[in-house]
C-alpha cells in the first residue's frame, strides 16, 4: 500500500491506497490542490475528481462483425479498478448507440436493423464494480468504442427476368 497526502483548506489529508492506483493519485494531486483552494467550488469539483479516480474502468472498448444489415456485431472491452474489485457483470451497462447517441440496443451483441443503414454504430459500456467501499466508487464513466463504418443494406443478388419476346399468334 501507499500512503498519499494532499493540502485541503491548510489542512493535510493523507489517502492509502493501492500500488496500481498510485499512478493515478500522483498526477491527480496536484489538481487536487489546486481544486482545493476554489473553495465550495472546488470542493465540489475535488470530490467528484478523487471519486473518478477509484472508480472501475473500462478500456479497448471494440466491435468485431461486419456494418451491414441483418449482421450481428459483437461488442468487447477491459475491465480494470484501481482496488481490485471485481466486475459486476449484471450490473455493467452495456449499449448499442445510432450515431454515438440514440440508444438501439442493450448487451453485448446486437443485429443490425433496417434503420441503421446509412448511419454508424457505436459501443458502450459503463463498468459497475462488485463492491463499493469507502475507498472506491461503485459505477465507473462509460467508455465509447469507435465508430463503425456506415451501414449499409445487404447486397442482394438480382432476380433474373426472361428477355425473351413473348409470342402471339
């Protein structure tokens, strides 16, 4: 464990948290400091910022499959916390998003509509911890993956006509 110590309003305020959190928190000390010296403000600004810093993380957030009509896409990513908690799996929220914002879809996979053609897709995930702690928080900031290409229709092979005159007698 590591000890880190932060200035709040002339009084010293010391944290122990984890070695793989410790990264975090000495480049997040400084903002904190000067947080602290906003005031109310500040205060404010502080504990949301110390709060995202031990919340989980979910990173490399992807889709695999193909952007076409009909289609399935697979979304994946990383789940990371600062303290070590585990994913809550039935918990994390997962979505699928039209054009990165209109909701379409909800969990890891998602077949492609009619009325996504034209448009792009995009991933989400915002990752829930197993357990909350005075240390951590329980739900994390959601993560985009990329955009998929535009979505097309599938291509359709042509139905073949007869070209031959039709005869009359």
């Amino acid at each position: 464990m590591v000890s880190t110590t932060a200035n709040y309003r002339g009084s010293t305020r010391t944290k122990t948290i984890s070695p793989a959190s410790a990264k975090a928190h000495s480049f997040l000390s400084p903002l904190f400091n000067w947080l602290g010296r906003l005031g109310l403000l500040g205060t404010c600004l502080l504990a949301t910022a110390a709060a995202l810093a031990d919340a989980p993380v979910a990173s490399n957030v992807a889709i695999a499959g193909t952007a076409e009509e009909g289609q399935t896409l697979n979304g994946s990513y990383s789940y990371s916390d600062a303290e070590g908690d585990l994913e809550d799996t039935g918990a994390t929220i997962q979505r699928w998003l039209r054009n990165g914002t209109q909701e379409v879809g909800t969990g890891g996979s998602y077949t492609i509509q009619a009325g996504d053609v034209g448009n792009t897709l995009v991933f989400e995930v915002t990752p829930v911890a197993l357990t909350e702690t005075a240390a951590n928080e329980l739900v994390g900031i959601a993560a985009q993956s990329n955009p998929t290409a535009t979505v097309t229709a599938p291509n359709v092979a042509p139905v073949a006509k007869s070209s031959y005159p039709s005869s009359r007698t």
